[in-house]
C-alpha cells in the first residue's frame, strides 16, 4: 500500500506546485515526469504525445506524471502499474473574482428602520 500512498502523494505535490505556479502569475509549461525504481526523476518539457504507460513502459519508470493547463483548468494525470489518479481544477485566479462579485450576497427582506428613544 505504501506506493500508492506515494504515488497520490506525488500527484498532490506536482499538482499544488502548478497551482501556486499560476497563483505567481506565471502560466505552467506542459511537463511530463518519470520517476525511476531507483527514484531518479526524469522531466521531459512541452509533454509528451505519448501515452504515460507506454513512456513509462518505455523507460522503466515506477511511475508518470502529465501536467497539462487547458483554458482556466490545471491537470495532473498519474499513472503507475494499474493504479491512475486524475486532478483537475479551474485556476484560482479565474475562481476567486467570481466569489468576490460586485453583488451583495443577501437580501433584505422589510428595510424598515426603527430608532429608538435617546436614553434606552
């Protein structure tokens, strides 16, 4: 149980990090990573069209990792023996000023003031 525990453990860490990458106002880069038996990592830049259990396969990596970005969505797909993990999510940047609208988010049912004597 332990390697899928580090195997979704790593996708968590690589997606947060493309998260925060955009957080800094900076657009993430397609990104494959290979990690190795051993543990070595191995990135390849811009992706890879091909499929991850295949360039896993291919270079006798223990696990794969896509990072792709497609309009305002962040993606990590993971891919190791039979277990495949997907995270995805809209960016923060795109997220927050729909929450933070110019609009009250109550509404007042009977504005009627009531004031009251001085003295109370």
């Amino acid at each position: 149980m332990y390697l899928v525990s580090r195997f979704l453990d790593n996708a968590a860490s690589i997606f947060e990090t493309a998260e925060s990458t955009i957080e800094a106002g900076l657009v993430p880069s397609e990104l494959t990573i290979l990690v190795g038996l051993e543990g070595g990592v191995r990135l390849i830049s811009n992706g890879s069209d091909w499929p991850l259990d295949t360039l896993r396969a291919s270079c006798d990596a223990e696990m794969a990792y896509r990072v792709s970005r497609a309009g305002d969505r962040v993606r990590v797909e993971g891919r190791t023996g039979s277990q495949s993990c997907i995270i995805e999510t809209e960016a923060r940047q795109q997220t927050i000023p729909a929450m933070l609208r110019d609009q009250p988010r109550y509404t007042l049912v009977n504005p009627t003031v009531f004031l009251l004597p001085a003295g109370i």
